[in-house]
C-alpha cells in the first residue's frame, strides 16, 4: 500500500458484533455456549477486508464516547484504517447482536452513534475518494437516509467507482427497497445477493433480476454464493462469473470481502466482470475466515492475492 494508491470510503455503520452460539437456549434461564465480541458494521467490514487487500481506506461512521467506541477505534487504527469523523458523539456505539441456536441465527441490531451520521461528515469524508461503497442499512433508516443518499450522488458526479450495497432482503419488501435503488442509480452499481435481487426486482431467476435492476441503476452484480456471480452491465447481455473452490467456515463477511475487492479492482481500472472476479476470490477467503474482519497474525496483516 502506498500513498499513491486509490482510496477506498466506505460509507455506512460501525458496531460492536456480539456473537452468542449455544445447542439450545433456556428462557430466563442458563445455558452454556461460545461467546465471541469483536469489530462489526457493514461498512466496517467492508473497509477491514479492503485494508488486507492492499488499499488505502477511510471509514465514514459514528461511533459514541463510550468503552465500546474507544476499543473500535483502537480495531481501526491496527489495521491503518481512517475514521471520519476522527472524534466520539455523545451516546453509545451501534451494536449486533447475533444468536446461533442449533444451526438458526437470530440478529437484534442497534444502530447506536451511527444513527448521527449527518451530510456533512459524508462531504468531508468523501475528500480524494478513487471508490465508494456506500451501505444499504443507513439508507434505510429515515435518519441516515439523506447522508446515505449523499454519498452515492456525491461519488456518482465525480466519476468514482462506487457501489451501493442491498443490505438485507427481509428490509426491501413491499417497495421498502425503493431508497436503495435510488441511490444505486445515483452512484451507477447495486451489489445484491440472489435473495435481495429478487426482493428488489420481483424476479427470482438471478439473469432476470439483474436485467431488471440494471436497466433501473446501470450496472447490478448478484451474487450466487457457490454458483458464483451474474454481473448485469446496461443493456449488455448478463455475464456469469463463476465463484472459486472454497473451504466454508462462515460465510458471515464474504459480501463485505467482495464489495472490497470489487471495489479496488475497478478503482484500477478493471470492468464490471474482471472486478467481479476479484471480488469472488476475496469473498472465498472470507468465508474460510471466522468471524466478519480478517484475523490478524503475530506478524501482520495477512496477504491475499
């Protein structure tokens, strides 16, 4: 990484994930389990995932003046990642909470300080941006919607590659994604998994759904997971892309790796396909990853090709 090379801003949420994972639960009761904290937010992954694959990244997020928010900037600046805005708000850092009983996964989200993500930090954030991503969640919520929106049109007037992505497809429903595709069409590309295609677009053939977005927002990327990925560029016949041979320990993080590598590879010059391929490779190390950030070894930040 030099200073030469692009900058990755990653617009969206930073949280304290907390992990709980146990064969039953006993309400209002025991049990024993595994427990795991650590760093989380979706674009917060997505930046973790963009610093071991090489770029320069800044994280536009709120975090709050609390132990939560100190010890995730301390996860941030061990992996030279930048955070804008650089001080704490008042109130507390978002959190997730994730339950894994006997195989199903429940998720209670707390926004916390991401929901004072106002404009004006998205302005100041987006200085020298070479990409942006720009996530889904704070695009659905009413609060962080216009700095959301923002982003997109800001790194869409300047030319910059740039990426919304779908979030979660119980949350675009009914017309509830209507925001996302907004803001899709104002930064040029959407980044949806099979389910949130077809949430967005009403069709449940990968092909089709991404024909449909794409003509809305100009270029759709579905990913099928282990069937690989269909990029959809204009009016362009769909193009698959196959996904590489993986060995899967949680896949919790691989959409946030490929929008990454996604990301960089076109901030250096590659197209939608060529980047959805390097966005394949990086997913497959993810899901060979516990947990949503890479982990870091003894000697440093791991290299990935």
């Amino acid at each position: 990484m030099s200073t030469g090379d692009p900058l990755l801003v990653c617009v969206g949420d930073l949280m304290v994930d907390v992990a709980v994972e146990a064969p039953a639960l006993a309400r209002g009761g025991d049990v024993a389990g595994a427990v795991r904290l650590g760093p989380g937010g979706s674009a917060a992954n997505v930046a973790a995932w963009g610093a071991v694959a090489g770029g320069r990244v800044r994280l536009v997020a709120g975090r709050g003046d609390d132990l939560a928010g100190r010890l995730l900037a301390a996860a941030l600046e061990e992996r030279e990642i930048e955070l804008y805005p650089l001080g704490p708000v008042a109130g507390s850092s978002g959190a997730m909470l994730v339950v894994m009983e006997a195989g199903e996964r429940t998720f209670v989200a707390d926004p916390g300080a991401n929901l004072g993500l106002g404009e004006g930090d998205v302005v100041g954030g987006l200085e020298g941006a070479g990409a942006v991503f720009v996530s889904g969640y704070p695009l659905l919520r009413p609060a962080t919607r216009a700095a959301a929106m923002a982003a997109a049109a800001a790194a869409g007037r300047a030319g910059v590659p740039a990426v919304v992505d779908a979030a979660s497809w119980p949350l675009l429903t009914g017309g509830a994604g209507e925001p996302v595709l907004a803001a899709a069409a104002l930064a040029g590309t959407l980044l949806a998994n099979r389910d949130e295609a077809a949430a967005l677009a009403g069709r449940r053939d990968p092909a089709e759904a991404g024909t449909w977005l794409a003509a809305r927002v100009g270029t759709a990327v579905v990913k099928c997971g282990a069937a690989g990925v269909m990029v959809c560029d204009g009016d362009r016949p769909p193009v698959p892309v196959p996904a590489p041979a993986a060995t899967v320990v949680d896949v919790t993080g691989a959409g946030d790796a490929f929008a990454a590598a996604y990301l960089l590879a076109r901030a250096g010059g590659a197209g939608p396909a060529e980047a959805a391929a390097a966005g394949a490779g990086l997913a497959a190390q993810a899901v060979a990853t516990r947990g949503a950030w890479p982990a870091l070894p003894p000697g440093g930040p791991p290299e990935y090709p």
